[in-house]
C-alpha cells in the first residue's frame, strides 16, 4: 500500500537510510504478472504509461527482432485496468524525408504528474502534449551517435497530429557537453519544476554514454521546452559502489511523494547481478541518493524463461497499488514489456 507522509528533510541534501527504507517497502512489487505487450516479430521496449481522458494508455519502442534491426518507432496500447492491454497502433514513425531523425525515433511521454498516487496523469504546455525521443539517422539497435528530439501534439493519441521539432535539442556533439557524454544520448524524461529548485520551468534527466562506454545520468533545463541547456558539470547519478563492473546507470522515471521526496527510478547494468531497477532520492533534483540494497525489479533466479533481465522501469501508483512496469529479456529472443505489482 502507498501513501506515506514523512517530515524528514536534512539541511545537507541528503536522504537518511531510514527515508530510503521506506520508499524502498513503497516501492515493493513481489508479485511478477509476466508479459503485458509482446509480439512474435518485435522486441518491446521502455514502457511510459499515463491516464488519460478516464483510461490508461502506454507508449512504448519496438525495433524488429530481424537480423537487420530497422531502428526503433514509437507505440501506443490502452488498458481498462493497467492489468490487461491492447494494442492500438504506432504513434511515432520514421520518415525517410528527414535526416538526423529518419531511421530511429523512440518516445517518452513528458509532463505526466509525478505525485505518488497521481497515476500519472498527462499534463500539457502551451496547450500541447510532449514527447521527447531518441533521434538516429542508422538503422540498427542503439547505433552511435543518438540525439535527443522532442515531438508535441494536440491529441496525444493520434499519430498525425505530432510535430516534430526541426532540429535535435541536444546532441553528444553541443557546445556545453560533458565530458562522459560525449557518444550517445538515450532515454530522457522530462517534469515540471514547480518550485523551481533549479531556476527553470522544465526538468530533463537522461543516460549518456561516453568514450568509456558507459552510461551515467545527466540533467537539462529549459524554461519554454524547446531550447535546453545542460545543467551542471557532472553526472547527477552515477555508479556509488565502485564497481568496476556496473557499465550502466540509466532510464529515468521520476515520482515525488508527500514530503516532496523526488524519487527517480532507473536501471543499472552490472557483471554480478545483471539488468535490475533501483532507485535513487532527492529533495532537490540535484543531490541523489542511492538505494543500495535490494532491487525493486530483479531478474528471476529460478527461471530465465520469465525475465533473465528486469530493467527500464516505469512505476505507476494508483488507488493505494503500485505497478511496475519494465523491459524483460529472456536466454531466448524474448524481449517484452512486462509487469509486478503489490498485490
């Protein structure tokens, strides 16, 4: 059950292990449901799932499982009940009369409602609903270099009535680039800073990959969600423990609990445990914390058939329930959307 309230900030940014404790027990999702959008001839990916107009919808990238891997679109299911989806059609697709963004365009919904408890509702700006997307000009999976694009429309669920902005808002290419994020962008979600703690309107986390082949998480800020500029020097979260065999920190999804506790969930990539989603806690959006104990989503050690991967999450809270949506991979070709929940 979700709904928690505690009054425990620190004046030194961060969270006590007893705070993350607590969204840890929040966040638990033990009982594993198994696919919720898989296809015979696509590999599912990174879901993003909102309400909207009194349903549920999800938007999710799918690349062919063929040998040539034709780059990611973008797609759109809908569920009554968050338990059961159809499948309604892409949303996203790629257009050879464009350049930088013809042959990989994978969507994110952006300005969803972040309140645990919220479900995610869709939210507008400047009367338009928004979607940022990794942008490629190569066919093939996650082929260097990626951009970040950002798409806006009058009705969310209709394919032609997305816009697509002429020119990337961040390339590993941009003038302000850090330095470990210099090959790729990927996955980006975008919020509203309320408060601005950051000075702007509009939030941006995201992965990059780097000359070292990893990927961290890094932050950008707009006031008007078309042009972004970088924030700070540094990746906001990166690997804590040292391990030298943690290669991917990434796919943020972010949620804020009743204190104001910004949660962001993500996935991590490691030589001893795998793909798994963990989270990390701030009350300002620029010092995290990381929850280093148990995954809130985890391969299942018994049975690799159901997910040798468990990673790339989306969390929906909704009527005192947690669903865990993520990405499952399988010792086969299965690779689909699945779902845990806590009850």
């Amino acid at each position: 059950m979700i709904g928690f309230n505690y009054q425990n900030r620190r004046a030194d940014k961060t969270v006590t292990p007893e705070r993350m404790a607590q969204v840890r027990a929040m966040l638990d999702t033990p009982v594993k449901r198994g696919a919720v959008m898989e296809f015979d001839d696509l590999c599912t990916d990174c879901p993003g799932v909102f309400r909207y107009g009194g349903k549920w919808y999800m938007v999710f990238i799918a690349i062919s499982k063929d040998t040539d891997r034709s780059g990611y679109e973008t797609h759109l299911a809908e569920s009554e009940d968050l338990l059961h989806w159809t499948y309604r059609g892409t949303l996203l697709r790629r257009d050879e009369k464009r350049v930088w963004d013809a042959r990989q365009i994978a969507g994110y919904p952006a300005l969803y409602d972040i309140s645990v408890g919220g479900g995610c509702a869709l939210g507008k700006y400047a009367g338009r609903y928004w979607l940022t997307y990794l942008a490629g000009a190569s066919d093939g999976y996650e082929p260097d270099p990626l951009l970040m694009g950002i798409a806006s429309a009058a009705d969310p669920l209709d394919a032609d009535s997305y816009a697509r902005r002429g020119e990337p808002i961040l390339t590993p290419h941009d003038a302000d680039v850090r330095f470990f994020e210099t090959k790729t962008l990927y996955k980006s979600t975008v919020i509203r800073d309320e408060e601005r703690l950051t000075g702007h309107d509009f939030v941006m986390f995201y992965n990059a990959k780097g000359y070292d082949g990893r990927e961290r998480i890094y932050m950008a800020v707009s006031d008007d969600m078309d042009r972004w500029i970088r924030y700070g020097d540094r990746p906001i979260v990166d690997d804590v423990t040292g391990d030298p065999g943690c290669r991917i920190t990434a796919d943020p999804m972010l949620l804020r609990d009743g204190d104001g506790l910004y949660i962001m969930n993500i996935m991590k990539y490691n030589d001893t445990r795998s793909a798994f989603d963990t989270f990390a806690c701030s009350y300002d959006l620029i010092h995290w914390t990381e929850w280093l104990g148990e995954p809130t989503a985890a391969p299942s050690k018994d049975d690799p058939e159901q997910d040798l991967y468990a990673h790339k999450p989306w969390i929906v809270t909704w009527e005192g329930h947690v669903y865990h949506f993520y990405c499952a991979c399988t010792t086969g070709d299965r690779r689909y959307i699945a779902l845990a929940t806590d009850f």
